[in-house]
C-alpha cells in the first residue's frame, strides 16, 4: 500500500487547525508545539488515519508565498516529498 501525505505551511496555525479539524470532520493526532502556542507539527486525522500535517510558517522562502509539501511513501518503503507550486499570487 503506498501513503500520500500533504503537509501545509501557515501563519496562526492554530486557527487553521480548528478550521481544518470542523471544515473536514478531522481530528488533531500527535503534534508539538512551538513555545508561542502555534505548531511546530502537528498531524489531523479522518477517522484514525492521516490526512494532513500542519505547521507554523517561517519567513516565506519563494517570493510567491509558502508551498504545500506533499510527501509520497510505497509500499517498498521508498519515500519522496517536495513543495509542491500551488500558491496563491497578489492580486494586482
């Protein structure tokens, strides 16, 4: 079986989690937290199985804003993750 996971990087990640946790019926999983209450990690999960992570942004590091990480693992244990380009631009 091969596990897709989509990481996603935010400002005031706690309002995020809450939304994401109602909007989709989610639950929060293992998670950390940064001294300034917003999540270093943390992992919401459907019905007991991962369906996002969701982290505190830092300083964006792409001029058009923070990437989606999505992260690939197969059954043979291979694994792969990368930004994905899915960001939003300035209206202008």
């Amino acid at each position: 079986m091969s596990y897709l996971g989509v990481g996603i990087s935010v400002k005031d990640s706690p309002a995020p989690v809450e939304l994401y946790k109602a909007a989709f019926g989610l639950e929060l999983g293992y998670h950390v937290k940064n001294q300034d209450g917003t999540y270093y990690h943390s992992e919401l999960l459907r019905d007991g199985q991962p369906f996002c992570s969701v982290v505190e942004a830092g300083e964006p590091r792409h001029t058009e804003g923070n990437p989606i990480e999505l992260g690939l693992l197969s059954r043979r244990g291979k694994s792969w993750s990368g930004p994905l380009r899915f960001c939003r631009r300035a209206a202008k």
